[in-house]
DNA sequence: TCTATTTGCCTATAGGTATTAGGCAGATGC
DNA sequence: GCATCTGCCTAATACCTATAGGCAAATAGA
C-alpha cells in the first residue's frame, strides 16, 4: 500500500489535464483514479463528490482565464485591449479545451460570486473605459463582449466555421473591428 | 404484459418533455423508460444508444427550431427580420430549455449536414439580403450573428444577467439595435 | 376461426460510475 | 519506541448502459 500523495490540489490539476485530453465529460472520478493508479473510493478523502472535482477544475480555468486577461490587459486601450482580451479566450480554449468547457460550467450563485468570474466581468468593463458610453450602456456592452467572445469560441470549438470559406481567424478579425465600430458608434435607444 | 405501444418518434418526442422537465443531461434510458412503466432494456428495440436518443431529440429541437424561424421571417426584412430571428432562438430556449440544450449538442458531419442545422444557416443569411453585404462580409456576418444569439442565450440561460440592473430584455433590445447598426455601417478591412 | 409467424416487452446478466462505511498499515508526534 | 493519525484499501449499495434470449400478444394467411 504505497502512499501516492494525493491532495485536492493536484487531483483538481489532474483532472483539468484530463479535461484537456479526454473533454471535460469524461472527467469522472474513476477516470481519474485510474491516472493516479489509485482505487475509486480513495478519491473520496479530498473530494466531497464528482460535481466537486467539476466546479474545482471549472474555479481553476476561471482564475487561469482571468490571469491572463489580466496581462494581456495591462498597458493597452481601446481596440488594441479589446482584441488582447478576445484573443485571451479564443487562444485558452483552442490550448485547453476541456478547461474552457469547465469555465462555462453553472455554478451556484455563492460559488460565483467567489470565483475569478467577477474579474471577468471588470475586466470587459475595464475595455469600455476607452470608449465613450453611459453607464446603462456599459452594461449593455459588456454583455454584448461576453456574447459574442463566448458565442463565437463555443461555435468555432463546436467545429462550426471549419469546412467554409473564409477561414476562422479573417472572420474573428472582422468581427473584432465590427465590435470596435459598434462600441465607437453605440446607437441611442 | 401490457405493450404500450412504443416507437422511436414517440420515445424521443418524450425524451424532449423530459429533457424540458428535468434537463438535458438528466435524459437517460433508464429514466425515459420509467416515464412509460417499462423496463430500460425495452428501449433497445426502439433506440440504437442513449447517444441515439440524445441526437434524436438534438434533431427534433433543430427542427423546431427551423420551422419558427422560418415561420418568422416570412414577410420581414431588415431589421425587422433580424430581431423576429433573434427572438425565435431566445424564445425557444426560454420555453424549452433542455430542447435548446440538445441542439447544442455537437453532431457528427454527415448527421449535421442532414440535419436541420443547415437551414439555419440559410435563414441568417436571407436576413443579410436586407443589407448591403459583399460575399465574404456576408459570411463574417452570418458567424457574428449566431454567434451573438447563441452567446447570449446561453449566457442568459445560465443565470448570468439575473441578478443585475438593467434587466435582460433591455439590454436584448439594445443589443439588436446595435447588430442593426453593425450590419447596416459593416466596417471595410 | 384457427394456426403460424412476427415482434414487443420481459428477465437475466455483465460492466461502468458514484458514493459510503469500516479496516489496516504507513507516516507522524511525543 | 510507542501511540496516534491519516491515507488508501476492501466491501457494499445503487444507478446507468447495453446485449442475449424468452414468452406472449398482435398480426397474417388459410
């Protein structure tokens, strides 16, 4: 009976890899046993449960995430930091698919109220900064980055814009200069 | 032994109730059979697999989903027709939940390219007929736009707009005069 | 109407996953 | 060096998917 060394930590870390390699539905408990040759049941003395492992893995893509945005924000406005945060998510989860599907996991309101989920959102709030919008207008915006960067990424993963012309990247670039217009020209209501 | 009088049109026409009921991934064999008083294994005469029954029900909501639409459009354009679309999808999702679930459900290509998924395709692009679009803007355009609703309506199913000023249908509104202004003012390379 | 065939739903069975309870043996502390 | 703790194990329960083979109800043919 050799001592592994499991800790809730690592198997969160190892189920995130796993996530990337197998997709984030098959990241289950036995699976995951199995990677560390360890049996089922002894996962159960870090982990309350398989949706614990799931929120862990979505909780670590979401502080990932909003790190990275983070740095790309840094030093940038306007259309260049519109892009750099684009780009963020669009090159997280081309890289770490299963971790990008976990991040768009539902978690329980307490949970995300905890989580890097609210960095997100001040960060997109942090690109309107270098536009000229109200403050209910903000919001409106903010929402219309998050539809369109999650909408576009899950689409584009869902293999969706693969077999057409053009390809993925010219229409991402065409998006991201729609958006810029529409944010420097934000219609009345 | 009482037949029941099972079919694969009936069981997946069930599965999509039960899908709206309890939510997409609690749709299962076991719990569709349950739903007639028979045993899971008599299922199998009628579905290949339950990832038979969960495509079918993806192809079911795909299909609805193409005949609203359709229905919607018919008579509009302009902007007109792009909001009877937008709220189509937004409509659909919030009246059937776990059928909106399932077509988002990743389909093989041949199973896509049958599928009603196709006809959505061609419903956006008949809303662009109403602006003024070169050929490959139109396809850029037609990816913005699924990728506006779907992002939008999969945010806002999550919960994600709940719980803060200004409510969700304002901003919808506002996010369809934008796209409108967006299509109508398509930025050159 | 009676018989023969089809076929719908059943039982039995095997294997996978989640989860809990209780046990033994390494690791740790004094 | 001994006692305690704690990590991983075995055992057991309860689902779920899926296949094989059986019996009886429905259907067709005479």
């Amino acid at each position: 009976m050799v001592r592994v060394g499991l800790t809730t930590e690592r198997l969160i870390r190892a189920g995130a890899e796993l996530a990337d390699e197998a997709g984030f539905d098959h990241v289950t408990v036995a699976a995951l046993a199995r990677r560390f040759d360890v049996k089922t049941a002894s996962l159960y003395s870090h982990l309350k449960s398989s949706q614990d492992l799931k929120t862990g893995i979505a909780l670590l893509a979401l502080e990932e995430l909003a790190d990275r945005g983070a740095a790309a924000l840094a030093g940038r406005a306007g259309k260049d930091a519109l892009a750099a945060l684009a780009n963020v998510y669009r090159d997280y989860a081309r890289e770490h698919p299963g971790r990008y599907a976990a991040a768009q996991l539902r978690l329980d309101p307490e949970t995300a109220a905890a989580s890097a989920g609210v960095r997100h959102a001040q960060m997109t709030r942090a690109i309107l900064r270098g536009y000229d919008l109200t403050e209910p207008d903000q919001t409106h915006a903010v929402r219309l980055l998050g539809s369109v960067f999650h909408g576009y990424v899950s689409l584009e993963m869902g293999g969706g814009f693969s077999h057409s012309a053009p390809d993925s990247q010219e229409t991402w670039t065409r998006i991201l200069d729609a958006l810029d217009a529409t944010l420097r020209n934000w219609p009345a209501p």
